[in-house]
C-alpha cells in the first residue's frame, strides 16, 4: 500500500482537527450566550454570514461574505445607539481586511474581553467609524430574535442535515448565480404554498430586476404567457415588486374597449376580467446597499388566478426567464413603473434556465462587488449659486451608524460634495446654532482633537452657523494643495456629513455665466463669444437622458440631447418638438460644434457650441433650423427634461421624459444672470399703446397742422402743433421709462431699439431746433442762408423722426410675436397698416385741398394783402407773440397794386 495517500489522509485529518476541533477545550462554557446562534444582520460592504458563540472565549463564524474595507475589526458595544456603538471596542485581534467569499473561521476574544460586556457584536471599520454589520445578542439572550424566522437553512457545523433558522431578511436557503451581476435566492416553504425569493444585482439605481417562470407550454417564444416579477426602487428610494404577465412584446398597452396587452400587470388586466385579479407578490424587504439592489418577496406557488399567474410544481424543473433593464417611471397616463426592453447580450442582460426549487443550490461565491458603490446624491457646487446648509432626520446615511440628524445640502440628505479647484464655493448656513460646519481632513468630524487624533481644517469652525432667519455666508475656495477627498462635517458631533470630492476645474471655469433652471435639478452654463454661444449644462440627479429645450413648453421648442450611447460614446443631438409623440420629435442637423458628453455616476453633462443665427440660404428658409435663432438681448426661456434611454435611431414612447421642469427659466444672456418666466405681455402691451398714440396720432397731427392749417387765421395752427408735438413727446419718454424699468433695460443691438432711439433722438433735436431758429427776413428782403437751412432741417428731421418711428412700431410688433408667439400680432400688424394707410390718404387729401386754395387765391389777381408772417411766430413762446424786431415791421400796412394777368 503505498504510504503517500496515508500521509495525506493524516495531514488532512489533523487540519480538520485544528480547524473544526471545539477551541473552547480549556476555556470554560458560563456564559448563557453559550451556544446561541444568529444571522448577522447587513448594514453595508454586503455583509452576510452565521455566528455561533462556542464558549467563553470564542465564537465561529460561517458563510461569511463581505467586500473588503480598511481596517475592520470585530467590535463589541453594549447597546446598539450611536453613542455607544462609536464608543465601543476591539473584541480580537484578528483583522479583517480583505474580502470574504462563504468563508468559515474561529474567532477568539482577547483576555480582558467577556459576553458579559458585549451587548451588540459588529464587524468595524476603525478609520471611517463604519458599521458592516452586527447582531444584538441582548435579543438572543432573551429568548427573542428581531425578526421572526424565515427560513431553515442547512448548518455550517459538519451535519448538512441539520438546519437552523435565519432571523434575517437577506439570508436564504438556496442562491442561484444569472449572471455576474445578478443572482436569485430563495427559500422553499412547501407546507404553506410559499416560497420566498430575493433578487439581488449590481444594478442602476433606476433599473428593474426581473424574474419568474415560462409559460411551459412554449418552445421556442419563452417570454411570451410568462408570469414575471418586476422589482425595483422607486424615485424616493422605496422598493416595490408587482406581478406582470407578457401577451407580447412590447410595452403595456391598453385598448379602447379596456383590455390590456404587452408586458402588463395583473391588475391592469384585472380591468378586462369581470372576476378581478390579485398581485401575487408582497413585498417582504428591500435596500439599495454599495450599488447592489436587493429585494425580497413572497408568492404563492399555486393561487386563484389560473389566468395570468402560472402554478410552481416544486419538485420538478421548470424554465425560469430572468431580466435587467431600465424601468419607466409612473406618469398620468400609466400610473405604474413598466420594465423597457432589457436590450444587451443574452447572460447578461437576459436569460432562462431550468431550476428545481426544492433542490439546494448555492453556487453563489462570495458578495456581489459593484464597480459603482456610490448612490449618494451628487451635487456640484459652482461659484454663482450659494449651497444651503441645513439639518434634517437621517433617513438613508451612507456610513451607519450615524445620529439622529444629518446635514442636507440644498435639500440632500448627506450628499456627496463635488467642488473645483480655484473656484469658490459659497454656504448658506441654516443649521441652527447647536451645528457648526467646517471642512476636515478627518472622515468622521466632531472635533478630532477629543478622540486624541489630528486634523486639518481648511474652512469653518464654531462661528459657522446660523439659522433660516439669520443664516451665516461661507466662502471656502480650495486650491492646488487641497487633498481630492475632504469631508464636511460638524463640530460639536461626529457623521453628521460626508464626502467632499475636490477636482481640477471644470464647467463653472470654462464658461462666464451659469444659472440652475427650475427645481434646481439642472444647472445651465454659457459664453457668449461674437456672433456664436457655447452651452452647458449639467444634471444634478442620476438619469439615462439629459434634455433642454428653448421655449416655453417642449411643445414648439428647440432642444438638445445628451446620452450615452449602446457602445458607452457621450452623444448630444438637436430636435424640433412639434407635438407631444415620439413622432413629432424630429431632428434638426444642426451645425453644433465643440460636442462633449459624459456621464459620472448617472449624472449626465454635456456641452456645445453654436451660432446665434444659423447661416441658412435662400432655399432653407423656411426649414425649422434656420429659424432657431438666439438674441442675446432677449431673454432666452429654457426648460429641461431627464428619462431612461434615448437613441439616435427611431424613438418611441419610451423614449418619453420621466421628469421635467415645472416652468420656462427666462435666461438674461447679455446680463449672466435668470428669472421665472412671467407674463410680460401687459407690460408690453401698455407701452406699445402710449408710443401708438404718440408716433401714430400725437406727432403727425401736429406737423400736419403747421403744414395745412396756416391759413386759418390767428395762431390756431401754431397752438395745436406745439401742444401735439409736446403731448406726443411728454408721452415718448413716459413709455420708455415704463418699459425700461419693467424689462429691467435695453441692449441696442435689438432692431426695435435701435429704430425707437434713433426716433426719439429725432424727436429730441425739433425743441432744440426750434429754440436756435433765425430771425425770419424783414419783408421784401431775401431769406438768409442761415434761414433757409433752419427751414429745411426742422421739417426734415420732423418727417424723418415720424417714418423712423414708425418703423419703431412694426419692429415692436415683430418683437412681440417672436417672445410670445402672439396669436394677435398678425392681426395688430394689419391693424396698423391700415391706420397708416388711412393716414396718407388724409395727407393726399390735405394736400389737394391746399392746392385748390392756392389755386383759387391766384385767379383772383395777384393782390399781397399784409405780411403773412404766420410762420414767424416764436415756436418757443407760450402767447405766440412776434419777436420785437419783427413786430416793428409788421406794423405798417402795405398794398401793392399790379395788373392782372390776362
């Protein structure tokens, strides 16, 4: 017999003496905790394993599972708040710095350590202060769990036969891998007609997972008759599960007539059933975890509804479909989350096999890494827009345990703080005067120096605080030297704050204004540089999509698209919106320039450059593109929208938004700065009115008086024009004060500008003119040149002042119809025309009639009775009295006799 396999058959059985032999053989066994037996409960670092306490010295643990941290130890504390969990303890010595795969090993405690003190035994990490994950073994001690048994699973101890029962909720009897980043577990209970089923996949937050069987019945279409599980979180981060059923391919549909059809829900198909229908799955448990999604549920092996739901037979093998994909949110018209085409490779992002329920299966080695753990919201500070720093209860803390409250910042819970390097970052602190803010090296805060450790404090400290009413401003700009992570926290207590994230300078440097667009969900960047404008913007939420538009609604809007395409290229596209289907969103071509995209953690940002006006020819013209015009003097309304998924090729309703903005952000481009949108348009209307009655009556009244009306005699003539040409001014500058403090100014570069100042400069000039006007020559005697040339500027600067003014109204009516789209400009553009039609045929009139006059005067004979100096009237003089110099040789009478021409 040869002697190499009994070596190794001893050697193998003396290691599986030193590893399973009871360690406790001189450690005695008083502890009533001896013996007792526990899932650990998972807080994070997907912690999952079994401790059984073996003796006064030591305890096993089994099955263990967890992603690595920096320097954990297993730690004890005797109550599980968070005073005392932070204060607790070492228990061993031994470290547990590396990562866990269904790992069993002893634990011993160290000498000075007993059950008696140990309330609550956690795995710890030292510098964050973290808790992976723990049991209360107070509970246990007492007879009780906290939470009632789930499920037997088989024991760790040798005896595979043996079960036990698992008190938590992430524990199971059975584990299934589907793919590398998506598994099923479950645990079988027969005897109640129920099995429970966890899902859990490295996944986007905003993706479902989908599992359930085939319809046994199909060859070849498996997903067809299928009863599927869809399960996912919600926008507010709550879990949900929902019982579907697939008629076809394709998204759920319901008729005219009320019946369903796509991959639907029960209960929408319910509406077509006269008996009704019930979801047969309830959700038991979920949690989002290090960028893991995982969700517990039951159902029924066999239920009522022989319809929609298929019936499990436990003890055979039956093919089961599984999915991930991007999910739609509820919206009016589908009020429940419907999965999108999973799309992908099949084993990654789909699949199907057979399984046997009633047979344990745990081919699952180890937790599930993802390679993006962070689910925390991000917000990106920029040196425009204020953070504000507030306080309120910890619901979802990313480093547990922590107090009671949590810092929120512009209204996140602890969100992750990405700043620039050389940009100044502004906080409105609002936290109360019980909570200062400072940023420090130290991860957990609360003042390093009472737990005998160094920090360093680059901005903040016990000044740092205020309340809503008085709230305090801090500036804090990091430089080339500040570390990439920093952490805002507290002073006076430790985690009430997380992460800082300190990058080289981005957007807020590279552009010369920024505002944040309604909901503050979007941030809008821009330069404007000559006769082109560069845009950015920036979402502040996870998306699949980040869309903004120009106008009012998306309906009628120009807009821009950012993704991330199939192949993980940054993608940003131009549409015109004419209507609310995926069919009326038609593309554009636009000549964009410059086009970056990029998506970090789900936060989609992308950037452009293009021109103002875009060069179109002659035969363009009336394409939608040539008519996206930017005026930098016209404030710009932008709107934004976010969804699961675009694409470059044919879109369709899923397509859709999810998520927009409430209202129009008018953006000053030329000012850098943004306002709501507000209804201007009697504002606008009010003004038009006044320069109306003034350049379209007042003022050409009056040079029509003193061109037709000096033959009536006495002064009549020289009164109305005077009045008129005051009136009408007095009303000018009134209307361009009202419009200049409601539009908070004007920019000359606007055609209507231009044309309204030229005219009131115009308009300006006639007093003055009038006030430099020569003496008239004395009667008889030629007009000097100096006379002549007054004569001909004051009429023709009048006349020129009323055509450019006129033309100030048109380009006026322009304006407004391309601000509102005013569906009565057309309608008021024709209204003046004919107004000013009906004026020139007045002046064609006027003027024949004078004609006549003169005509009539000279067929009665050439007689010069008196001066006719009417026009050398003091234009300036209230009473219309002559000049001293002219009075004098207006008073002598003169008649000169000729003979008529015959």
């Amino acid at each position: 017999m040869p002697r190499e396999p009994v070596l190794l058959g001893v050697l193998l059985g003396f290691l599986f003496f030193i590893c399973y032999a009871d360690p406790g053989l001189d450690c005695p066994k008083t502890s009533p905790l001896v013996g007792l037996e526990s899932d650990f409960k998972m807080v994070q670092h997907q912690l999952r394993g079994f401790l059984k306490i073996i003796d006064d010295c030591s305890f096993r643990v089994s099955n263990f599972d967890m992603i690595s941290g920096s320097d954990v130890y297993f730690w004890g504390a005797i109550a599980p708040d968070f005073g005392n969990l932070t204060a607790g303890f070492v228990v061993s010595d031994q470290r547990l710095n590396e990562t866990y795969k269904n790992s069993t090993f002893v634990v011993h405690l160290r000498k000075n350590i007993t059950w008696d003190g140990i309330e609550v035994l956690a795995v710890w990490d030292l510098p964050t202060a973290s808790n992976f994950g723990h049991v209360l073994l107070t509970n246990l001690s007492n007879g009780s769990v906290g939470a009632p048994v789930l499920a037997p699973s088989p024991s760790s101890d040798g005896d595979l036969e043996v079960t036990r029962p698992h008190t938590e909720t992430t524990m199971f009897e059975n584990c299934k891998v589907l793919s590398d980043n998506y598994r099923v577990r479950w645990t079988l209970n027969a005897d109640e007609n129920l099995i429970d089923i966890g899902l859990e996949a490295a996944t986007a937050t905003m993706n479902y997972m989908g599992f359930g069987w085939a319809n046994p019945n199909s060859n070849s279409e498996l997903m067809l008759g299928a009863d599927v599980a869809i399960t996912g979180f919600e926008e507010d981060g709550m879990p949900f599960v929902d019982d579907f059923y697939i008629s076809e391919y394709s998204e759920c549909l319901v008729n005219k007539d009320g019946s369903a059809r796509g991959v639907c829900p029960d209960r929408i198909y319910a509406g077509s059933d006269p008996n009704g229908l019930v979801n047969n799955t309830k959700l038991v448990y979920g949690h989002r975890r290090d960028g893991v999604s995982f969700i517990r549920y039951k159902r029924l092996l066999k239920s009522g509804d022989e319809k929609y739901d298929l019936p499990v037979n436990h003890t055979e093998k039956m093919k089961v479909i599984w999915a991930l994909g991007k999910i739609r949110p509820p919206d009016s018209l589908r009020p429940y989350y419907l999965p999108q085409n999973h799309g992908g490779p099949e084993h990654v992002a789909f699949g199907h096999l057979l399984l046997n329920v009633s047979e344990h299966v745990d081919d699952c080695l180890g937790p599930l890494d993802a390679q993006d753990k962070e689910d925390q919201d991000i917000i990106t500070a920029d040196a425009n827009a204020a953070l504000v720093v507030t306080t309120g209860p910890a619901l979802r803390y990313p480093n547990p345990p922590n107090p009671s409250k949590v810092f929120y910042i512009n209204k996140k819970e602890a969100p992750v703080l990405r700043v620039e390097r050389g940009v100044p970052v502004k906080f409105s602190i609002q936290a109360g005067h019980d909570v200062a803010l400072y940023i420090t090296s130290d991860p957990l805060g609360g003042n390093a120096t009472v737990r005998n450790t160094t920090e360093t404090i680059y901005v903040g400290g016990p000044e740092a605080e205020g309340v809503l009413a008085s709230p305090m401003e801090l500036v804090w700009q990091p430089d080339r030297n500040t570390p990439d992570q920093v952490y805002y926290h507290s002073v006076y207590e430790q985690k009430m704050g997380w992460i800082v994230q300190v990058v080289d300078g981005g957007l807020a440097d590279m552009y010369n204004n920024s505002v944040l667009l309604d909901d503050q969900q979007v941030t809008f960047f821009w330069t404007l540089s000559g006769d082109s404008i560069s845009i950015a913007a920036r979402a502040e939420k996870k998306s699949g999509y980040l869309a903004i538009a120009f106008g009012s609604s998306m309906v009628n809007s120009y807009a821009y698209v950012g993704w991330i395409d199939s192949i993980g290229k940054g993608r940003v596209n131009a549409y015109w919106i004419d209507g609310t289907d995926a069919s009326n969103v038609h593309p554009t071509g636009e000549n964009l320039t410059y086009v970056r995209c990029r998506s970090e953690n789900g936060i989609i940002t992308f950037e452009f450059t293009r021109p103002l006006k875009p060069s179109c020819g002659r035969s363009q013209s009336n394409e939608p593109v040539c008519k996206n015009i930017i005026d930098p003097t016209t404030p710009l309304k932008v709107i934004w929208a976010m969804g699961a998924g675009w694409t470059d090729g044919h879109l369709t309703e899923r397509n859709m938004h999810s998520v927009m903005s409430s209202r129009p952000i008018r953006v000053l481009l030329m000012r850098g700065s943004a306002e709501a949108e507000q209804d201007l348009r009697p504002v606008l209307a009010v003004h038009g009115f006044m320069m109306f009655l003034a350049w379209g009556i007042l003022l050409p009244g009056g040079i029509l008086s003193a061109r037709y009306l000096k033959h009536v005699k006495g002064d009549g003539w020289y009164q109305i024009h005077v009045y008129l040409q005051y009136s009408g001014l007095a009303i000018v500058m009134l209307a361009l004060l009202f419009a200049v403090a409601e539009l908070r100014g004007f920019y000359f570069s606007s055609l209507h500008v231009k044309f309204g100042i030229i005219a009131i400069l115009l308009a300006c000039i006639q007093p003055v003119n009038a006030f430099l006007r020569p003496k008239k020559a004395a009667n008889g005697d030629a007009a000097s040149s100096k006379r002549l040339l007054w004569e001909y500027l004051h009429v023709y600067v009048g006349r020129s002042a009323i055509v450019v003014g006129i033309a100030s109204l048109f380009t006026g009516m322009k304006h407004l119809g391309e601000r509102y789209g005013g569906e009565n400009v057309h309608g008021l553009n024709v209204a003046l025309i004919l107004w000013f039609l009906l004026g020139a045929f007045l002046v064609l009139y006027l003027q024949f009639c004078e004609k006549r006059r003169k005509d009539r005067t000279s067929a009665r004979g050439n007689w010069v009775l008196g001066n006719e100096e009417d026009d050398a009237l003091d234009l300036l003089s209230p009473t219309g009295r002559l000049s001293e110099k002219e009075s004098q040789t207006s008073g002598r009478m003169e008649v000169q006799l000729e003979p008529l021409n015959k």
